[in-house]
C-alpha cells in the first residue's frame, strides 16, 4: 500500500511537470504576439485543462492496455496479472517509469527544449517493462499503432495544415492594413488557444489517469472492464488540479522558446498555428490516440513561418528540438529501467524510497540550476539572443559577469 501511495504521489508529480511542460503547446504564441498577458494566459490555460480533463478517457483506457502487457487480455483471467508477475512488481515497474518520465521532463525543460511529455512518459515505462519482463513485457503492436505512427504523422499533418492555413489567412486579408490584421487576429487567438488548452486537458490528464488506473488494476482496486466507461472521481480530480496547478505556474523557459525562438509570429500565424493544434489534439483525443501534443503545437508554429512571405524561421533552433524529440523516447527508457534496476536491488519498499529520493534530489538540482539563468512572465517576451538563446539580449550586457559565463558555459 505504501509504494502505491509514493506511486499515485509520483504520478501526479508527473502531471505537474506535464503542466508546465506543456504550456507554450496552447500559449507561447498568444504571449508572443500580445493577444495575452502572460500571466493572464497561463491562467486561462490551467483553467481549461482542468476542464478538458473531465470531458473523455478514452486515453486513458489506452494507456492502462497499450503500452506494458501486465495484465491479462484474453480468456477467464482478462484484467488479471501476467503469470509470474506480482502486484509489487508491477508497482515497481510503473513507478520506474514515472521517474524515467519525469526527469527527462525536467531536463529538457531546464534548456527550454519543448520534447514531448507523452514520449517521456511511454518511454520510461518501456524502459522499465523491458528491464523486469524482457521484450514479451512490451505491447509492441499497441506502441506502433496509438503511439509510433501518430508521432511521425502528427507534426507533418501539423506542418501543412499550418502552412495551408496561414497562406490562406493572409491571402484572404491581403487588402487589410497591417495594424488591422493583427488587431483583429489577436482576439481570435484567444478563442484559438483556449481552444488548444481544453484540448491539452482531454489527451494529457488522461495519460497519467491512465497511469494510476494501471497501478489500481495491478493491485486489484479497479477491474481493467471498467476503464473505457469512467474511473473514479477522485482519480480524474487529482489528475486535472495537477496539470491545471502545474499549467497556472507556467514552462516559462518553454514557453519563450515556442514564441520567440522558432519564428518571429504575427498574430494572423498565431491563430492559424492554434486552430491546427487545437483541430488535431481533439480528433486524436476522440480516437483515443496519446498524441504528443508538442508535436503538434511546434510542427503548426514552424511551418506558420513557412506558410508566411518573408518569415525567418530559426531552423538551428528547429533542430535541436528535433534532436530532443528523436532521443525523448529512447533516453527516457533508459532512466526508467535504470530506476527499476535500483529499485529491485534494494528490494520492494526499499527500492521504491531509494528511486523517489533519487527523484527528489535530481528535481531539486534541475530546478535550482534553472533559477541561474531565470525565465518567468517578465522577461519571456524579451527579445531572442541568437548566441545564448535563454538569455534576453538587452539583459545580456548588464548581466553580471559570472551570470554570463554560466550561460556561455
């Protein structure tokens, strides 16, 4: 009982980070181009996570049979564990992969590097599962299916429809003076991206309600059946105030890199990154599809660069978002199965304490390293220094000088 609370308290961790995370999927642009204060637009953004996680599981029901083969899924015994598989050791092997989730989270937040949440998250699972049960631990046709394909469709479809609808936008208000344009679009990206942000909350809260309803089913306090028609409240509760707390603090460091360092945005390529997002997040949360809504948002906001006459797109900073991408899945199973390997070394609930402290210390290292070089809701519209990136460059030369070697460092 006591690794399945550390582990349901870890889960919720996850969503947090999550929250932040994933904030600039919904706001980066709207800050970016004034639509929004910031504050003001990391408010709205947790508001409506909250709200979108009440609206669906069918995510949810996915993560609880798509990813680990723990349980049962034929037969007398559906919804039971796999034979030689105790209800310790399934707690072990997801809460590895929670800490594998979370600490590439933390990671590529501390560099501003917008990687996928959901990657993080499915990834240290599988790193965890293959650690304890081998290949057989795995669904690999379930992976395939809801999780490596979306994930290289989903930022093409994101690219083209984003470049498609910002063409047309300024195709269709081509007449319009400049300042009429922006004025106008800057009150449709507000509806756009509280569009996104509802959608976040009905794909991203699911994932790690999915999480807590697999570690419930392991240790036989939900049947796997029920999944599909509803979880219990307090699950769906826990989950939503999470992503919504972690939404309302806001991936600051994120947030700038989305809105200021892929691609100098108008507010007409605002609206049209949002409303692409926002239409793809939603048909593949209905699908039931654990979509990285990362994907989507950065594939939309580059290519509106694309799709706009005279833009300048920053395709170096473009591409180590896609190193980060490429290695999130891999890197993240890594971490996972190394925390399962320590947490069976030193036993059941000993293993579990030493991987949460081990989480404790990693987190707390990662967040004071980011608070060196400070982003939050007064500096994140600052203008992009090419050279150091998360530094604003009219602070760059006032800054003082062991400031400024951390951040060349």
């Amino acid at each position: 009982m006591l690794i399945l609370v550390l582990l349901v308290m870890t889960a919720l961790g996850f969503d947090f980070t999550n929250g932040f995370h994933d904030t600039g999927n919904a706001m980066a642009t709207s800050i970016a181009t004034g639509a929004l204060k910031p504050k003001v637009a990391v408010g709205l953004s947790a508001v409506l996570n909250l709200v979108g996680a009440f609206l669906s599981v069918e995510v949810a029901a996915t993560i609880t049979k798509d990813v680990l083969k723990i349980q049962q899924t034929s037969g007398s015994s559906t919804g039971e564990l796999i034979p030689g598989l105790d209800p310790t050791k399934a707690l072990l092997i997801i809460f590895a992969g929670l800490v594998g989730g979370i600490l590439w989270n933390l990671f590529t937040w501390l560099f501003g590097l917008p990687s996928s949440s959901s990657h993080a998250l499915f990834g240290g699972l599988i790193g965890a599962g293959l650690a304890a049960l081998g290949t057989s631990g795995v669904n690999w046709s379930g992976i395939t299916a809801k999780i490596l394909i979306p994930a290289l469709l989903a930022p093409v479809i994101a690219c083209i429809v984003a470049a498609c609808g910002t063409w047309l936008v300024y195709k269709i208000t081509d007449v319009l003076e400049s300042h009429q344009k922006d004025d106008g679009f800057r009150y449709g990206q507000i509806a756009t991206a509280s569009l996104v942000s509802l959608a976040h909350g009905t794909g991203d809260a699911q994932k790690t309600m999915g999480v807590i309803a697999l570690a419930l089913i392991a240790t036989g306090h939900l049947n796997a059946e029920s999944v599909s028609h509803g979880l219990p409240f307090w699950v769906v509760f826990t989950c939503a105030g999470a992503i919504a707390l972690g939404t309302y603090l806001g991936g600051w460091r994120i947030i700038r890199t989305l809105g200021k360092g892929l691609v100098e945005i108008s507010p007409p390529q605002g609206m049209a990154a949002e409303a692409s997002s926002a239409a793809i997040i939603l048909t593949s949360s209905a699908a039931g599809m654990p979509l990285s809504t990362t994907h989507v948002a950065t594939g939309s906001i580059l290519d509106t660069g694309v799709g706009r006459k005279g833009a300048e797109v920053r395709w170096s900073v473009a591409g180590r978002m896609a190193v980060a991408w490429v290695t999130t899945l891999p890197a993240a199973a890594i971490v996972g199965a190394v925390c399962f390997g320590l947490a069976h070394l030193f036993g059941n609930l000993g293993g579990a304490i030493v991987i949460f402290t081990l989480l404790v210390i990693l987190s707390g290292y990662m967040y004071w390293r980011a608070q060196q070089n400070k982003i939050d809701h007064s500096n994140v519209n600052a203008d992009w220094d090419a050279e150091r990136g998360l530094i604003p460059a009219d602070e760059t030369p006032a800054a003082p000088k062991a400031q400024r070697e951390r951040a060349e460092a």
